[in-house]
C-alpha cells in the first residue's frame, strides 16, 4: 500500500520563520466583505435558496445603511463575514439568510413580524434567538447579558443553527476586536472564554473552540502570550531534528505495513501550553508534548491496526491510552489517543481516526451539514445535529424549567459546560458521562429526577460509598432509593452538574413553598377567628371566589391568594394585620361576628401574650418552621414563635433572652405556639460537658451518650491551650426535655465528666 501525506505536513514545526501572533488580522483566515466573495462560497445551494440569501443581504444592507463598525469599516461587512463562517459549515438558505440578518432586529428596529412576512417564521425564529434583550430594562449590565444568553440557549434547544450562527458571530468579532476599547475588549474576551468556547467545545466544534480560546487568551493576557509565542517560535528550531525522525520513522513503519493512510502535524495552541503549565505548576521546558501527530485511515478495524504499528515503533507511555472510539466524548468525538516516547526520549502524541472521525473531531454538530448533505436521502442534518447535542440540550431544558432567575441558570450552564469528563457505568452496563469531581447524587440525577430526589446510599464497584465519594472513570455505580427519601440542602456543597443542582433547588424552594403557603393558610385561619369569622373558602377558579379575596388581594398587592398564603407563612405579612383587613370585607358583605369562632380563637390579652392564632410544632415541618439556634428549645419547653422577615417562623423558648431581645424590638411579630402530644422526629438541644483531661474521654463522652439513646450530631472543642480540664460542647439529638434530662443524669456518672449543663442563650 502507498503512503499519502498531507503537503502542508508539521508547515509550522519545520518552517522558522516566526509565527504572526494570534488575534493579528494576518494571522486570521481571510473573511469575505462582499456579497460577490459570500457568493462563491453557496455552490452546494439550489437557485431558488441562492435568490432568498440575496434579498435577505438587501435587505440587511439597507437596515444597516449608514452604520460603521468600530474599526471604521461599513457594518454590513460583519453580517456577510459570520454568513461566510456559516456558509463553511454548509449550513442552509435559512441559517445564512439569519446570519446576514442576524443584528437587523437588534440595531435596527426590524420587527420580527416584518421578518415573518418577508423571509418565513423560520428565518425570524432563528434570527429571534439570536437578538439580545436590551430594550427591557435590568438592574444591573449582568442581569441583561444573564437574561439574553438564557433566551439564546432556549432558542438553541429549539434549533441548533441559533447557537451555530451566534458562535460565527462570536468567532468574527472576536478576529477582528483590536479596534474596540481595551475595557470591552477584556470583557468580551472573559465571556467568549468562560461561556462560547466552552459551548463550542460541547457542541464538537474544536477548531473554533481552540480559535476562540487563543483570541480570547491573547486579550485578557496579552504580555503573557507574546512570551509563550516567543519561547514556542524557539522550541520549534530546537525540535526540528525530533519531528524529522519522527515523521520519517512513521513514513517507514506505516509503509512497512503497507497502510493506505494520511498523517499531518498538530502544534498546540498557545493558550493550551499556558494551561498545562498552570495546572502542573511547570515551566515551559516541561511541556514537552507541545507537537503531535494525527493518523486518518480508511476504516474503523484500521485505526486499531494503526495503533498496533505506532506501539511496535514507539514504546508507549503508560497510563496515556485513552480509547474515546469505544467510548466516545459527550460532544460526539471519536478518535484513539496515545502518547509514545520517542528515540529522543520525548513524549509525542498521536490522534488516530477515519475520515468521518475526523470531521467531527473538527466540526462537531456542523459535520453534519458539512458531509452529510446528499449522503444521505431524506435525512435533514439539522434533525442529526439536534439529536447530536440531545442530552446537553435537554439538561438545558429541565434546569430553565425549574430555575426562573437568569443568573443562577447561567450558573448552573456554566458547571455543565466543564470539558473534562469522567466515564461510569450503570449496574446494567449503560455509559454515562459526568463532568469530573462528580458524585453519586450526580450520577442519581444524571438517571432521572425521581431518582435523585430519593437517593439515600450508593455502591460504587459493589463497596458502599458515601453520596460525596469522587467518581472514576471506570466505576460501577449503583444507587440506593427510599420512598420516604427526600434531598439534602447539604448536597448542594459538593454536588457538580447544573441538573442536579437546580433539582435539589427546585425541590427545595417547591418544599418551602408548599410548607409556607399551609402555615399562611393555617395563621390567617386562626387569626381571622380570634375576630369572630371564619376565613370563606379557597377556589382555583377564579370566577368562583369569594369577592373578599380579591379585594383582600388587591389590598395586598399579591398576584394570587397561594402566594399571599406563602408571604404570610414566610413572614413577611403578619397574618393578625391581613385577617383584620379580611375581616372588614366580610363585614361589608354582611357577614356577623359568631360567638362559638369567637370563644374559639380568643385568648389572653395581656402585654406578654403573643396576639397572633395557635400553631401546633409535630416535627413534620422542614423549611417553613425552625428551631431558634440560640436556645434550641425540644418538646416540654414552653415555646413562643417569632416571624422573622423571610425566614419562615422561628421557634424560641419561652425563656430565651434573645428572643426577649426580639419581642421589645418587634412584639407583633410573635405568635403563641405549643407542641403536639406525639412529636414526630427527635430535636437537637444543645449540652455544655466540663471534662478532666485524659486518654479517652472524648469515647468516655460518646458512650454516656450512646447509653442514654440519644445521638450526637455534632461535637466540638475548645479553642483554648489544652490543661487539665477541657470543655466540650455537643448537639445532641433527643425526643423530649426528660430525655434531654435523662442524657444530662448518664453524662455527669461518668468518672472523667466534672460538669454537664445546657446551653441557654446570653
């Protein structure tokens, strides 16, 4: 077999002139700026597409007739240079038609009902997606860009030619941004390297993911740069000899084994030196790797006859296999890694994979239009590309649906666009890729929502792992459910992808939401009886409510009555202040004060009885209803509550010298409250232990406890020299104030222990 080599192979390993630098217009590849040069590039179009895409750049022209870029040429130069970029990709009529016009509605007052009537409701959707949101009006400059990237991706999930022809649009000003102001310049630069290239890199497009990383590192650090590109331009006269010997030992093996096959050369970028010597803590003399090799061969059985050839020349470097053809990237990517040590002693690597390998590897998603167009019959490659950037795309969607504020879904976007990732398998065999650091609770929400919720152990390789454990490539991870089982808010301080984030948010804030609008429903109820009535009941149709609730609403200046409801049960309305107001409008509807609700809701007047209904603490609360840190009161002690703003209520005892604090500074905001006979979960007190120094008396401590059955869910020590006694202060989980007595009574029997008491509030 004949050997076929690229006849530009290793241009900037073997030439020396100096490289021009990147984010220069001459290092760019060059842009078209006329409609004639955009022309040439639309062969693969029909007629009728090629005379849509000439009234749409008609149509831009005009709109933006007048206007100039900052560089001081016309702006229309822009929308045909992104439609260029597109065209490369071989996207269609109406993603090109959407990048000539893609800053019309934005800059120009264009309508989208004028983009509908002239171009098609898909042309307008696509261009819709790409507008910004800057005619409404945000509080700060990133709530706006927040708002305006969601609307994008939410445009995207729809169509991925909105992302493809906003990164063209990234790509082209980010070539040409020299001309803007340096401020704006570190600005775009920040977010192009924190939000588009990462995106890119997702979607599979690695060519404009490494460009967009390279201008992007060459704004922010320009100093930097220059002098990796200095100590780059250098490295290449030192290693001239390796790369020959390299390449002419790969000539002889693949021609030895009679291999039909192309091999190019690879140089890293700039910006990826910079961030292997950051994260190895390395100079640049360590980063050795700096050229490699890229094998294209015919078929898929050959890439690993490939790999056979390379390991018989060069011995290969343990550990630095990675077989992503098996198992392939989350953004499709498909090829053979493996890094040899060659006759010089260095280490160099080779990419191997096929054709189709390869344009993928390059352009992602676009691959799609770009060599599946005609190959394939009735296959639409948007509906490829689509299902391409599926999973992604529906992570997006489930974290827009439960996360209504913009900069924690950008947030959230931003964990998931980690490239690095981690393989595991299911129990059943099934891949699943996560980003790296992540967890079970990750895997569990990877599976499915329900899943996540009701995680309550897991088992990594058949060993039970706690729910933080790292996961590795190569585990088998399965997850232990429980009906009961609900999240952790703790889960939140090591979880890693956006989706199990914004579920356990979601769940969180529907827990508290749903906990609150009951307490408010359950206050207002007693506080409205204390005047004599009965609160009239709720109706989900409109039309069917009592009149005294939607004036009370509009008094109010809520929306609805569930969240009247929830403000209430959040403290931020005091339910004896809306049922006096809910009172009079049952008054003008003719309703009476009753004697029997009366004697049921009034009690004691005194100066030091709360003025607000009764409400019953059982231990089922979670978010809604808290016990007050600085007393810890447990069921026996007699308890008020106290509305703090937002925080749902908080329960003190009675006694408690902080929430007498409290009471002075704002007494209507405190309620009578009272324990059920039967509570339903254990409460922490929290227990003061003067002890004698000595081996052992920390395990002395947790035995006494133990054999009183009771918990200890936190412990800590002193902070004071070590002597010969020590003060231990712990938390421990009872059922009720005899227990908690119970506990005290084993504490002090126990030989090392000289004091026990409970911690009260100063």
């Amino acid at each position: 077999m004949v050997i076929r080599t690229l006849a530009d192979f290793l241009p900037a390993a073997l030439q020396s002139k100096p490289r021009v630098p990147a984010g220069s217009p001459s290092a760019m590849p060059p842009e078209v700026s006329s409609f004639a040069a955009l022309s040439d590039k639309l062969g693969y179009l029909s007629k009728t597409d090629l005379k849509l895409i000439r009234d749409a750049y008609k149509f831009a022209d005009e709109a933006h007739l007048g206007q100039f870029r900052a560089s001081g040429e016309p702006y229309i130069t822009h929308p045909i240079a992104v439609a260029g970029l597109v065209a490369d990709w071989k996207l269609d009529a109406q993603a090109i038609m959407a990048a000539l016009m893609h800053d019309a509605m934005e800059d120009c007052g264009i309508t989208k009902v004028e983009l509908i009537e002239r171009f098609g409701a898909p042309t307008a959707e696509l261009v819709d997606g790409l507008t910004k949101l800057d005619k409404l009006q945000f509080s700060t400059r990133e709530e706006g860009q927040a708002e305006s990237f969601r609307k994008m991706l939410l445009a995207m999930s729809r169509d991925v030619r909105v992302i493809l022809v906003k990164l063209a649009d990234r790509l082209h000003n980010m070539r040409t941004m020299a001309a803007m102001a340096p401020n704006k310049r570190g600005r775009i630069a920040r977010e192009t390297l924190d939000i588009y290239a990462p995106i890119a890199h997702r979607l599979g497009l690695n060519q404009t993911y490494r460009e967009l990383q390279e201008l992007s590192f060459s704004y922010l650090h320009p100093w930097r740069h220059a002098a990796l590109e200095k100590a780059l331009q250098r490295a290449r006269g030192y290693r001239r000899d390796i790369v020959s010997r390299v390449q002419n030992d790969v000539i002889k093996a693949f021609g030895e084994a009679r291999m039909r096959v192309d091999i190019s050369g690879r140089e890293k970028t700039v910006f990826s030196i910079y961030r292997k010597m950051r994260e190895k803590h390395a100079g640049f003399a360590q980063v050795n790797d700096i050229f490699g090799f890229r094998i294209v061969v015919a078929n898929l059985m050959d890439c690993y006859h490939a790999l056979g050839v390379l390991h018989q020349l060069y011995k290969p470097v343990p550990g630095r296999f990675k077989d992503y053809i098996a198992i392939p990237k989350p953004n499709g990517y498909k090829s053979l890694h493996t890094t040899l040590v060659s006759p010089l002693g260095t280490a160099v690597e080779f990419q191997i994979r096929t054709d189709e390998m390869h344009a993928v590897a390059e352009a992602g998603i676009a691959a799609h239009w770009l060599y599946k167009v005609g190959a394939q019959k009735n296959v639409n490659p948007s509906d490829v590309a689509q299902r391409l950037g599926a999973m992604w795309l529906k992570s997006l969607l489930d974290i827009q649906n439960e996360t209504r504020d913009a900069s924690e879904f950008l947030e959230h976007v931003k964990i998931d666009l980690v490239p690095d990732a981690v393989y595991v398998f299911t129990p059943k065999s099934k891949i699943l890729a996560l980003p790296r650091g992540a967890t079970p609770i990750d895997f569990a929400y990877a599976i499915h929502s329900d899943v996540g919720d009701h995680c309550v152990a897991a088992k990594i390789n058949g060993e039970p792992a706690a729910l933080r454990a790292e996961l590795r490539s190569g585990d088998v991870v399965e997850v232990v459910t429980a009906t009961g089982a609900r999240p952790n808010p703790a889960w939140l301080n090591f979880v890693r992808t956006g989706r199990a984030r914004s579920k356990i948010r979601h769940f969180l804030k529907n827990l508290e939401h749903e906990e609150s609008q009951e307490l408010g429903l359950k206050m207002l109820s007693q506080a409205l009886r204390a005047e004599g009535l009965s609160l009239p009941p709720l109706s989900e149709d409109a039309a069917g409510q009592n009149p005294a609730w939607s004036a009370l609403l509009r008094w109010s200046g809520n929306r609805s009555t569930t969240e009247l409801l929830v403000d209430i049960g959040l403290g931020k309305k005091i339910a004896t202040i809306v049922a006096k107001r809910m009172a009079k409008l049952l008054l003008e509807q003719g309703e009476r004060p009753d004697a029997v609700t009366l004697s049921l809701g009034r009690y004691g007047h005194d100066d030091n009885t709360p003025t607000q209904g009764l409400v019953v603490i059982d231990g089922t609360e979670a978010a809604s209803i808290s016990m007050a840190p600085c007393c810890r009161p447990v069921p026996g002690d007699a308890i008020v509550g106290y509305f703090g703003r937002g925080e749902g209520l908080i329960v003190h005892m009675s006694d408690c010298l902080a929430g007498k604090r409290l009471y002075e500074r704002d007494p209507e905001r405190w309620m009578q409250v009272e324990w059920a006979e039967q509570p339903t979960r254990p409460f922490e007190a929290a227990v003061q232990v003067l002890v004698s120094n000595g081996k052992g008396v920390l395990a002395q401590v947790a035995q006494a406890v133990s054999a009183a059955e009771a918990d200890i869910t936190h412990i800590a020590m002193g902070d004071e020299a070590v002597g010969e006694t020590v003060e231990i202060r712990i938390l421990v989980s009872v059922r009720d104030r005899l227990h908690l007595a119970d506990v005290l009574r084993t504490l002090k029997r126990s030989p090392s222990v000289l004091r026990t008491q409970r911690v009260r509030a100063k």
